[in-house]
C-alpha cells in the first residue's frame, strides 16, 4: 500500500467512478484499475461494489479507509509545506471561481498574495457549481467560489464573504425609457444570455422565472463575460451579470441598465468553499484571509 493508491482511491470514492477519477488524475484507466486492484490485494478486502452504468460506491471497508486515506493526505501536505523549504513555500493552490471575482474583484489581492508568497503559484478555473463539491472532496480543486444566494453541502465549509449586486442588463437601448421600472415579463419571448463561467447565480435566476411564469426561446450560455457584453451591444437578448462587469459599458451608453421591478433578485451571495477534513497549508490560509479583507472592503466602498 502506497500514497498514490490511497490517493486514486480517495478521487474514485469522491467521484464514484474508474473512468472519471482516470479523467481527473491524467491517467490511463488501466492504470487506475491497477492501482485499486493492488491496493485490495494488500488489505484482502474489497474496497468498491459496482452499481451498474459504470458507477461504483463504497463497502463498509472503503467507508473505513476512506477516513484514513484523508488523514493521510493531509499528513503528506503538511509534512511537505514543514519539512521541504518551510521558509519559502511553494507548490500550486488550484482555485474554482466565476469569471466576474477573478476579474473585477481579485486582481489587488493576487499581487499582494504574490509579493509576499513568490513560489506559490495560483491556478484559476472557471466556476463549476455541481462539479465543486467532488472537486473539492477528490482533492482536485484547494478552494471554491459560488455566486449564490446560499450554499451548503455535506463535507465542506462553506463561507459567506460578501453581497455582489447583480444588473438586468440589454443593448436594446431605443425599446425602453430611462430609469424605467422593468417588468420581467417584458423579458418573455428574448433570449436571456448567460454566462456558463459564472453559472451559479443563473438558478436564482432561474427559480425566479418560474415563479413569475416567464417563458423564454431559450438560455444562451457563454463562455465569457466579454462575449456576453459584446452580444448585447449589438441588440440581442437580455442578461443578468454582476453590476461591475458592465458599469463601463452602462457609462459609455453601449448597454442599458434597467432597474429591477419591486427590488427582485438586487444582488446574490459570494461564498468561499472549502473541503472540512482537509488540512489547509500556511500560505493557502494567508490567501483566504487577504480575500476576505480586501472583498469585504470593497463591499463597503460599494454600500457607501
């Protein structure tokens, strides 16, 4: 029994899948098979039971390991950030987060983080809101980010950080009046554009359609704020985007915003994800904390 068999088999618990886990890890599903096939050898027990269409769950066994297979993870983090250059740390923090935080929000932190931790690289990728839980519990992703109006699940922390306001949004400037109060059944029948990158606020706007019976042709999905932007200027559809992705566009008259009818759906939630069990190095903790400050100073220059 090794560390890399224990860490196949915690993504492969987390996914509860071969193929997938195989995906995660770069590996040749063979050698995940391999790997988990070795690992049962070596305790005499069996660690999955197949439940068909190639989904696997775990025995009572796995459930057991799977505990340890996490302590042991977070062992080898911490004896890694202790033992290899604990003056100067290093390695790769992997970060899930929407388009609009990473772009509009978090730029001054990045530098701060990086002036004071020059060895830790940041990776950053887009925001999967049903994808995060087994990113996070499979080790893949460090820390998440969900625009939301609330976010709970099982095994992770979640975190409220501050309120984004959002903007109804369209580049169809000659169809409506200034500072007109918009009806969203005006919205019935256009295209309602939104972004796949920052998709987890879309089922509040989702939910609330529903509720007011607001049929549409269709969601267009984009795979960036810009392109978005880009569409509307031109005179298509209608969008809901955080306010500050479009401020400069509403000033240079390329956009219009319209003020939402009895206050709905004025701004969502920012939350910061992160897995319970797992040990959070030094620097990652650092990161966590100068997002906090410098998000919520900015919510208070926005509110003010």
């Amino acid at each position: 029994m090794d560390l890399q068999q224990l860490s196949t088999f915690r993504v492969i618990a987390t996914v509860g899948s071969f193929s997938q886990a195989a995906d995660i890890m770069g590996y040749a599903q063979s050698t995940v098979s391999e790997q988990i096939k070795n690992l049962e050898s070596d305790l005499h027990t069996r660690l999955f039971k197949r439940s068909g269409s190639k989904r696997v769950s775990l025995t009572p066994a796995g459930e057991m390991l799977l505990k340890y297979a996490q302590k042991m993870s977070n062992l080898e983090d911490e004896i890694k950030a202790e033992i290899i250059s604990p003056e100067e740390p290093h390695g790769t923090f992997s970060i899930r987060i929407p388009e609009t935080i990473s772009t509009y929000y978090l730029p001054h932190t990045i530098d701060r983080f990086h002036s004071q931790f020059p060895g830790v690289n940041l990776n950053f990728m887009d925001c999967t809101f049903f994808d995060l839980p087994d990113d996070l519990g499979a080790g893949v992703v460090d820390l998440g980010f969900v625009i939301c109006d609330t976010y709970q699940t099982t095994n992770q922390t979640s975190e409220f950080i501050c309120r984004i306001p959002l903007a109804l949004v369209t580049g169809e400037i000659g169809e409506f009046q200034k500072n007109e109060l918009f009806d969203l059944t005006r919205m019935s029948g256009k295209p309602l554009i939104a972004p796949s990158n920052d998709c987890s606020y879309l089922h509040m706007i989702d939910r609330l359609l529903t509720e007011q019976k607001i049929k549409f042709p269709g969601v267009w999905r984009f795979n960036s704020i810009e392109a978005i932007k880009q569409t509307l200027a031109h005179g298509t559809g209608f969008a809901v985007l955080p306010e500050v992705a479009v401020n400069r566009e509403v000033e240079q008259r390329k956009l219009m915003l319209l003020p939402w009818k009895d206050d709905v759906l004025m701004s969502a939630n920012l939350w910061m994800v992160w897995q319970t069990s797992k040990w959070l190095p030094p620097a990652l903790r650092v990161l966590m904390d100068m997002i906090r400050e410098d998000l919520r100073m900015q919510e208070t220059v926005i509110h003010n």
